[in-house]
C-alpha cells in the first residue's frame, strides 16, 4: 500500500545540512499497526511526515496507495491527504477556538461532507472513542487523555485508509496512554492501516512490526510473534 | 466550512480581549471618521439637489473690471446691478423664466411683530415668480400666487414660529420697517443647510420702492433655462448683452462690466465673488479632508495588520490542523480574510454608533444639518464596500502569513514565534507615526496662521472697537452720536461707511497721463486715529477744515479740487514710490459718476486689511462724505465694556436711529468671522491629530505588549547574566523608539515642503518656525516612550526565575 524506495531528506540553510533521512526504504501493508522507535533525532518524525504527505523527500520514490507521490505539488498532496489520512500527535493539537464536536468538524469541513452528514459522522467519531458527553466542551476543560481522545476522533472521523500518531500517549499517564493504545489498536482491528512513532516499547508490541531508525537509516525490523 | 471559520473568529475575539479591544477600537474609529467625512462631502457637494430640477437653474455673477484689460482691478460679485431681469427676459427665449432677489442699501429690512422685532439677514424682495425658477417646498398657500400681491410675504416655518409662534400663521400680518404691513400669503418648509441661500423671508418686489436714478444694487437673478437650452450659447451672448445693456456703468470706455453664468449647484463650492449670501465651501478642505479621513483608516488597518501577524503564533496550531486536514493555503487565505471582514463589520456598527453621538457636534460646529439615512441604497452600499474593500485589504497580509504556515513545523510546537516580516511591521510603524506627524505639523502650522491673521491681519488696533449700524447720513453731528461719544466708557467716535466691506473700484488718472484702479469708500475725520494709525506722509481728515469734505457724487463738479487721503499701495499705484512726494499731488477721475472731478492727496495711510490675510492688500482712496456714513464706530475703555454696552443700547432704545434693533458687532467678531474658515480647519486638523495619535499609540501599546511577552525568557536569561533594569529598559524602549525617529525624518522634510506651499496661497504668512518642527519630533517620542513604558518597566524589574519559567 505505502512503498517508500532509497527515500532521503536533507535540510539546507546557508551553511549547515542535515540528512534527516537517508535512504530509507519501507513497505506497509494495508491493514498493518507498525510501530516506529529511535532515539531523539534519528528521524522519526521526519519520516512521519512524508508517510503523511505532510513533506516531500528529497530523492527516492514513495508511492502512495500506487500513486508515485515523491515529486508532487503541494497542492496534489493536500487532495491526497484529505481523502486518505489521519493525523494524532503527541501534544494533542486541539483547536482552542473550538469546542469537542468542532473540533473534530474540522476533519470533514474540506472534504465537502453536507452538513447532516458531517453531524452524523461526528457523533458516532465521540460515541466510539467515548467522549460524546462533552461534545460542547472546549479543549482547555479537558484532561490530556480526553483531549487525546477527541484527537483519534478527529483523525476517525473522515474514514481515512491512513493513522499516522505521533507519539500520541507521549504527553499521558499511564491509564490514559493504556486507553489510547487500545483504541489504537481496535482501529487497526477495524482495517485502517496505523503508523505509531513511539518511545515505549510497551507500546510499539501493541504493533504487528516495529522498524528501528538511526541517523535517518532502519537499522532493525522486529515482527510480533504471531 | 463557515460555521467553523465564523465560530473560530468569534471565540478568538472573546478570548483575547485586549487585542480585540485595541483593533475594534481602532478600526471603528477609522470607521467613524471616514463616515463623518464622507457625509460632510457628500453634503457639502449636494448643494442645491433638493431643487427639482436644479440642472437646468442658473446664476448671474456680475464681473467688473475697472482699468486696461490685463491691469487695473477685478472682482466679480455674486449681485448685479440694473434692472437686468426684464432684458434678460426680453433678449434670451431660451431663458424660461427669470426672477432675482434683491436686498436694497436704502432699507433697513426691520420686521416686527408683537414683541419680537430684528433686522433678518435673510429678508429679500422677491420677483413674484421667484419659485418658478426655485421651486423650494411648500408647507401651506400657494407659491405659485403668493407673491403677486405687493402686501405678500413668504417665510419657512421657523420664522413663524419665531414671529408668530405657530408654523402655519397663513392671512397674519407683520410690520416692516415701521412703516407698512405684510401679509403672510404662504408658508416654506424649512430650508437644509446645503443651500447658498440665506433667504428665509421673501416680501413681494412689486412693494419695492424705485431708485431715482432706475439702478438696483444687491440683486441675485436666477434663471431657469428651457429644456435642451445650451448654456454655453447663453454665455457667448452674455458680452453683446452686457453691450446693448451698460447698467451701471454709464459709458465709460474703460470700465468694464461682464456677467457669467453659474449653475446654482456649482454656486457653494466655486463661486467666489463678493457680496456671497452665505460663505462658500473650499473645494480643497474637501480634498484634504478626504485625504486626512483615508490615512486615519490606513492608521487603524496598519493597526490590525501588525497585531495580527504579532501575534498569528497564537493562530500556528490550528493552520497546522486545518492543512493536516486536507485545508488547502487557498481555504486557510480565506477563512482569515473573512475573519478580517468579520472584525470590520462588528467595527463598523460600533463606528455607526459613535457617528450618530458625535454628528450633532459636527453639525454644530461645520454649521450645516447633516443627517444620515442608513436605508438609502448608496450609503448602504457605501457602508457595506468600504466593511469589505477594508477587510480584505487589512486582511491579505495576516492571511498570507499565517496561511503559509508549514504543518510539519507548527504541529511539533516549534512553529514561529511571530510570522511574517518583523521588519514591514516597523515599516508599517514608521508609516503610523509618518501619518501622525504630518497631521501634527499641519495642524500646528494652521494654528500659527490662523493667530497670525487674528492678531495682525487687519494691521490695526481693533481692541475693544465696535462699529454701531446708522442710517445713511445719520451719523455725523447726530444726537446718537453725540451722546454716545459723551459716554464715560467711550474713548472716541467716528463716522464712516461700512469701510471694510464697502466699497467701489473706479478708474483714475494720475498726474503723469497714466489709469489706475483703486478701490474708494468713506471715511469721516477721526476715523483712522480710531484705528490707531498715524499719517505715513501728510495728514488725515479734520473736522475743523470743510474744504476736507467730498459732496456726494450727484453734487461734485469738475471745478474744485477735492481732498482725498489714500493708503500706501494706492500712492505706489499712482507712481509715487516715496510717499511724502505723493502730498498735494493731483489726479482725476475716469470712471466715476462724475469723470473729470480731481482730487488732492492731502495723507497716505499705513496699509491696512479689509479682508483676511489670503488676498493682498489692495489701493485704496478715501474720502470724507458724510451722507454716505452709515457706521458709527466707537472705540471703549477696556475697564467698563459691559456698562458701556448696555448704555449704548438704551441710548439706542430711547432714540432709536433707525427703526429696527441696535446692529452692532466688535471688530474681533468681525476678524473671527474673516478666520472663521482657518480655525474651522485647524480645529478639523487638530482633531484628526489626536485622532491619529490614539491610534498610533494603542497600536504601539499592542505590539509593545505582545512583543515584551515573547521576550521575557530571552530578558530572563539577560538577567540572569547580569543586566540592570535600566539595561533592559533600554533595550525595549530603543526597539519602539526606532521607527519613531525615522518616521521623523523621512515626514517632516516634505511636510515642510507642503506646508509651504499651503502658506503660500495667504498674501501674507508666517515662516514656518524651526521650534515646530522640533516640539513636533519630541512630542512623538514621548508619546511613544509612554506608551510602551508600562509594559516595558514591568517585566524588566521582574525577578529573572520568573521569566525564565515564563512559557
């Protein structure tokens, strides 16, 4: 389904380069939880967002769902992330602005969703992360873990082929870490394929597959023993 | 999509007040004054539009010329003279209808009714079909017919009800001039304030009694042309006319006389003869005013565009989640202008609100009645455009900054800490305060100019001077006088014509063969020691020498020498570049009543104004002729100006020298009313100015404020290094100070230009001072230094662990 080939990412300013990535090559299956771990700066997060079609690389092909995306405009990426991919992040990104259930409207706002439709589907994105009793609550009367909660619904919502989280239990406690995690996994159980950054290694055996990064390389790939 | 956009623009709005209030506040005040401005133009350019059919309606002027074409002196004049109207009539069938208003010398134009009794400004002789060519509206009778009777008068409603106490007081009668009796045959709603009429009052003309000698003075015609008349064909037939019908001018070849035609609608904003009904409206205010009114809106929008890129770090998470969510930079540009039109339009209706508090004020002090209708279609549309066209253009910059946030980035929480260009947001500062100062200096130049021309405009001592109205030869040696000179308040009187706004222009020639035109009017002995002047060469008149007195025009022959005393620029006009050799020189009339009369210079005196300091001072001869004195002038002691006042006017009510109440004015109200225009504009000026420095220093206050807050850490980590206070005050302080110094700089070199230019439309002006350019700078800097002090004083006195945990 995602096939990335000899894919690098270099940073340049005026006088420093960075190679984030460095010919990094990578194939997920539909359906498939991997898990992604190394230590800080490795490129975790780099690659995260190349995955998402938040980025481009710098050389090598990465094919999207069949679809060479590597050169495309930024323009083609964000039709392509609309109708395919979800984001959770580490720090929540909730919207302050806007309440629980506005919030996760705006997962459906773009994709021209008539408006009973985007209410239906936003109910039943709460009903099934169980945060539906504080739709009209705003972000800052939340806990990290509801806030979480309203997050993966936001990423939900628009049935997307693609999660992509991003550290997402970083920031919670354990009980709360637990609980995302699960609904992690249950989504995964639903058919949606999921792509975990993550530092616990607690967490990444949740996963069918963790791959290991250093210095922008996969130095190590581990399956879950079935 | 705009439930979302909508929702997120009001919620940011809630929760960070104080950069909500200070946009809010600044664009609706933008707002408010670009509304009071455009109403003001737009009254002041619909002059005449409640006429039905005021395309078609025109107005002679009068052009009179008295010397060689390209020399000599001109004027036009808003009145003509002659029985104009019949020819008129007679010689042009393009002309429907003609009719003039007409407001003699000879008359007092006293109205009394009851108790109520004044001389009405806007009282005129009206030719019964006056409202066929100014069909004004009525409010009872018929228009049509209510002049036809020589007994009819027309007035508008609130001189009945000043008169009679009642709106309506149809078949009433009032008393004129002590004499006869009017009869109210119909009444006119009130006129606007965008008229150039003053007329309130209008008596039927046929009750005029004629002049000896078939002239009328002080007569407004006014023409209604055919439709699909040229006017342009009029106007070339106008000099043959002026040709078959010399009236007032009899014959003198080298006097001339033209009309011109002006539309009634044109009259307000471009007609500047003499003799006006109301004073006209200066077409470049307008255009300045405009101008002021676009760059106090700039002021506010610069306002919103550095606060909400300041701050757009506020907005990086949510661009992140928008664009993550498929949101393409085009919705992002979008949703943020909206958000922009959304703050304009909350703004607008508070600008709505604070027009109509302060519209009774500005309808007060411009002295007009403007009035605003919300409902009718343009303003609306006007309204609705400018919410727009402010919105988006506030708006582009703030969307495309923040909309060209990078969701990889801000989504991580190292997004920036204030996008786009911290150095257009100085420019845009510098920009703010360039406005400001321009503002500050034109209005401190104004203000000079307008002190100037109050204080030594007229170029003589018009303290505590006043000038009483009389009847035409009812001033010397008449009881009046002669009591009230024996006041112990009064210093000294004398006898002239209403010499400051009354006068002719004839054609003389000089000793050596050459024509000169000079302005004449009538002077008593006495006067100019009223005045406070003394003889350049020569002497002034004497009441103890009768060879010094002038016989009125119909009596002078061309066998004596008359004594005349003229002013300097009339003894340089006449070749005498000293004017002692100008003393007991001889010159003849050429165009006056009776060519040929000579006169004697027996005095020049000083120059001095008869109008404010924008025309120069023109040559002028006096002469003493006591039938025409209509002006009594009485110089007070400066201890007992209210006693003396009140003698004055019962002296007035026992002897009443004219049948009508006491008219009498302070040459101080005289000069004010000159500068009235020039104080007007100072004030508007002045205004504008504070305008703009509130809204420099609240948009200062704002970005002083956030940018303080976003450098706390880094001011925390200087403390914690061992900077002072003072250190880091400086370093705030210098940030804000900056922009202003260079908004000084690259402001003050053309405004100084400008304003020198403007300075040198006056005949007379001030250099502009170098101590005004200076207080201007300094003032600024201050202003900016308090304002971003507080903030600035506040976090660098506090203890460095505080901003350092400071997130």
């Amino acid at each position: 389904m995602l096939k990335l080939e000899h894919v690098s990412k270099i940073y340049r300013t005026t006088e420093v380069e960075t190679r984030a990535l460095d010919g990094v090559s990578l194939e997920v299956a539909a359906g498939e939880f991997l898990a992604i771990m190394g230590p800080s700066g490795c490129g975790k997060s780099t690659l995260l967002n190349i995955l998402g079609l938040l980025d481009s690389p710098s050389s090598g092909v990465y094919s999207f769902f069949g679809e060479d995306v590597a050169r495309a405009s930024e323009q083609h990426l964000t039709v392509l992330r609309r109708g395919a991919v979800g984001f959770v992040f580490q720090s929540f990104n909730l919207i302050d602005d806007l309440n629980v259930a506005e919030n996760v409207d705006v997962a459906l706002i773009y994709r021209g969703v008539s408006a009973s439709e985007r209410k239906r589907r936003i109910a039943e994105a709460l009903e099934r992360v169980g945060i539906a009793h504080r739709s009209r609550h705003l972000p800052q009367q939340l806990s990290g873990g509801q806030q979480q909660r309203v997050a993966i619904a936001r990423a939900l919502v628009a049935n997307p082929k693609l999660i992509l989280a991003d550290e997402p239990t970083g920031n919670l406690d354990t009980a709360n870490g637990e609980a995302v995690m699960e609904l992690l996994a249950e989504v995964s159980r639903s058919g949606t394929t999921v792509i975990m950054v993550t530092h616990s290694l607690a967490h990444a055996a949740r996963a069918q597959r963790t791959i290991k990064l250093l210095d922008g390389h996969v130095v190590s790939e581990t399956l879950l023993a079935a | 999509m705009l439930r979302s956009y909508l929702a997120a623009a009001l919620r940011h709005l809630a929760h960070n007040r104080l950069y909500a209030c200070i946009n809010l506040i600044g664009l609706a005040i933008g707002f408010a004054a670009a509304i009071l401005i455009t109403a003001f133009v737009w009254h002041e350019r619909s002059f005449e539009h409640f006429i039905p059919g005021y395309e078609n309606v025109y107005r002679l002027s009068g052009e009179v010329h008295a010397g060689r074409a390209g020399e000599g002196l001109s004027h036009s004049t808003d009145s003509v003279k002659g029985p104009i109207v019949d020819q008129l009539r007679l010689d042009f069938p393009e002309i429907r209808q003609v009719a003039s208003l007409r407001n003699d010398f000879y008359l007092i134009n006293s109205l009394r009714r009851g108790n109520v009794e004044a001389i009405e400004p806007g009282f005129w002789w009206a030719d019964p079909n006056i409202f066929e060519v100014l069909p004004l509206k009525a409010a009872a009778g018929d228009l049509h017919t209510a002049l036809e009777r020589p007994d009819g008068l027309v007035l508008t409603r609130r001189m009945a009800r000043k008169y009679f106490g009642t709106d309506l007081p149809l078949g009433q009668t009032i008393e004129f001039d002590h004499e006869r009796t009017l009869r109210v045959t119909a009444v006119l709603e009130d006129l606007p304030s965008n008229t150039h009429l003053n007329a309130e009052i209008f008596a039927s003309a046929r009750a005029i009694p004629p002049q000896p000698d078939g002239l009328v003075f002080r007569c407004y015609v006014y023409l209604r042309l055919a439709p699909g008349a040229s006017p342009a064909s009029l106007r070339a037939a106008l000099p043959a006319f002026v040709d078959r019908h010399p009236f007032g001018q009899p014959g003198k070849a080298s006097d001339t006389l033209g009309y011109s035609l002006i539309p009634i609608g044109d009259i307000h904003l471009h007609a500047t003869g003499r003799f006006a009904m109301k004073p006209g409206g200066d077409p470049r205010l307008l255009g300045a005013l405009s101008i002021v009114g676009l760059l106090v809106l700039l002021t506010a929008a610069i306002n919103y565009i550095n606060l909400m890129t300041a701050r757009s770090s506020r907005r990086a998470v949510e661009v992140g989640v928008r664009k993550a969510a498929g949101g393409t930079r085009g919705d992002l540009t979008l949703q943020f202008i909206g958000e922009s039109v959304v703050y304009c339009l909350i703004a607008m209706l508070f600008a709505i609100a604070l027009a109509e508090l302060l519209l009774p004020q500005l309808n007060s002090f411009l002295d007009r009645s403007i009035a605003f209708d919300y409902w009718h279609v343009p303003w609306l549309i006007g309204l609705l455009g400018l919410v727009l066209i402010v919105g988006i253009l506030a708006g582009i910059y703030p969307a495309l900054v923040l909309s060209a946030f990078r969701p990889a980035t801000v989504l991580k929480g190292i997004g920036p800490q204030a996008a786009g260009s911290g150095q257009l947001r100085q420019l845009l500062v510098v920009l703010q305060f360039a406005i400001l100062i321009g503002l500050m200096l034109a209005t401190g130049v104004i203000k000079l100019q307008t002190a100037f021309g109050l204080r030594e405009g007229l170029r003589f001592d018009k303290d505590q001077l006043l000038s009483i109205l009389v009847l035409p030869d009812g001033c010397v040696g008449s009881a009046f006088t002669e009591r009230v000179g024996a006041l112990p308040g009064v210093r000294g009187t004398a006898c002239s014509m209403e010499f400051l706004t009354n006068y002719g222009t004839q054609q003389y020639r000089s000793a050596d063969g050459r024509e000169v035109a000079l302005h004449n009017t009538y002077v008593g002995p006495g006067l100019f020691e009223l005045l406070g002047l003394s003889p350049v060469a020569g002497r002034f008149f004497s009441q103890d020498r009768a060879s010094d007195i002038i016989d009125p025009i119909q009596d002078r022959v061309t066998t004596k020498i008359y004594h005349t005393v003229i002013n300097q620029t009339a003894a340089r006009q006449l070749g005498f570049a000293d004017p002692a050799v100008a003393i007991g020189q001889i010159f003849t009339s050429v165009t006056d009543a009776k060519p040929g009369t000579r006169r004697e210079i027996i005095g020049v005196v000083p120059d001095f104004a008869h109008d404010s300091v924008r025309v120069p001072i023109d040559p002028v001869l006096y002469d003493d002729t006591s039938p025409y004195f209509s002006q009594l002038n009485v110089k007070l002691w400066g201890a007992r100006i209210p006693e003396t006042l009140q003698s004055i006017d019962d002296l007035w009510q026992q002897m009443a020298p004219l049948p009508a109440p006491i008219t009498r004015q302070f040459y101080d109200q005289y000069t004010e009313a000159l500068y009235r225009d020039l104080e007007r504009q100072s004030t508007l000026f002045s205004t504008f100015a504070a305008i703009a420095l509130l809204l420099a220093a609240l948009g200062l206050f704002g970005l002083a404020a956030f940018t303080v807050e976003r450098r706390t850490r880094e001011i925390g980590i200087r403390k914690a290094l061992g900077a002072a206070t003072g250190d880091i005050l400086r370093l705030l302080l210098w940030q804000f100070t900056r922009p202003v110094l260079w908004a000084n700089l690259i402001t003050l070199p053309p405004a100084a230009w400008l304003m020198t230019r403007w300075l040198q439309a006056f005949s007379y002006h001030i250099e502009l001072p170098l101590w005004l350019f200076v207080a201007t700078g300094a003032v600024t800097l201050i202003i900016a230094l308090l304002t971003v002090s507080a903030h600035s004083i506040l976090v660098a006195r506090a203890r460095p662990v505080a901003a350092l945990r400071h997130e």
